[in-house]
C-alpha cells in the first residue's frame, strides 16, 4: 500500500457537484413553499386579497377626481355591493377596469364590508375623502372600512384631508 492509500484519501477533487447543489435547492423550495402555502388560511387569503382591491379602486377614484374638475367617488351599496361613480351622482356608475360586474358584486364570495357609515367615499379635486356624493362634507377623523371573509378581518384606512389610503 502506497502512503495515500492508508491515509484514506481519494483521488480527485473534492465538493459536490453543480447537478448535487440544484437537487438541493430544489428541494428546499417545494418544502418552503409547502410550508408557506400551509401557514394562511383561504379566508385570510380572500380578505386580505380583497381589502386590497377595494383599496385600489378608491385610489383610482381619488386619483380621477384629482385629475379632473369632477367629484369621483365609491358608492357601497349595500355589505356586499359596490359601484364607481362620477359627477356626484351616485346614479352614474362607472365601470371599475378589472372589475368582472358593475356593480361589484362579492355576494357570492362570501365578502361583506362593513362599518360603511353613509356607504359613500366621494374625493374632490384636492383627493380630500368626503362623505355624501357631492364631495360637501368633508370626512372628520379616520374613516375604516372591513373586509370579513369567514371570521377573517382586514381593515381599510382612509385619512382626512389627504384621503391617504395606507
């Protein structure tokens, strides 16, 4: 036996191979994703999905009236409706890009919004939230809106004077 031979070694590099390291990456994604996918619920999911849309369309509402000289706001029907409207008249209803009806309908997803105060968000032309159509009386204090999916909850924030929606 020659001296490398008693001392265990082998011949050739060490470390593994680039073939070794994705197996093993790869593996750990599915884990990671299984585990991630595991850890929020469906309702969670939904509500939270579904805060965010409705967050998206009073940005834009805020966003047309501070493009325009015209009041644009949300009107919610009722705990599971709601509809975009213009002109400050609740009666004009836009339709929401993206949206699939018009009104927005999340009846049947199980989606009820609730604390709707006067169920309108109208902006003016500064994007300050107000309550009623006409864009008259100006929202006092944070105005929250939520989203229930199950006896799941997300809140929706609505600053005054800024109409910031964080």
């Amino acid at each position: 036996m020659n001296t490398q031979q008693r001392r265990g070694r082998r011949n050739g590099p060490f470390g593994f191979t680039l073939l070794e390291v994705i197996a093993v990456l790869l593996i750990m994604g599915v884990v990671a994703a299984v585990l991630f996918a595991g850890s929020i619920s469906t309702d969670e999911y939904r509500a939270k999905s579904q805060a965010e849309v409705i967050k998206s369309h009073l940005r834009h509402a805020q966003s047309q009236a501070m493009n325009s000289s015209v009041v644009w706001g949300i009107h919610f029907i009722d705990g599971s409706r709601y509809a975009m409207f213009k002109d400050g008249n609740t009666g004009v209803q836009v339709q929401i890009a993206g949206a699939d009806s018009n009104p927005v309908d999340l009846s049947g997803q199980g989606i009820t919004i609730s604390n709707l105060g006067s169920g309108i968000v109208s902006f003016n032309s500064w994007g300050t939230p107000h309550t009623d159509a006409q864009a008259v009386t100006a929202q006092s204090g944070t105005r929250t809106l939520t989203v229930t999916k199950g006896d799941v909850s997300e809140s929706i924030q609505i600053t005054p004077n800024t109409g910031y929606i964080p």
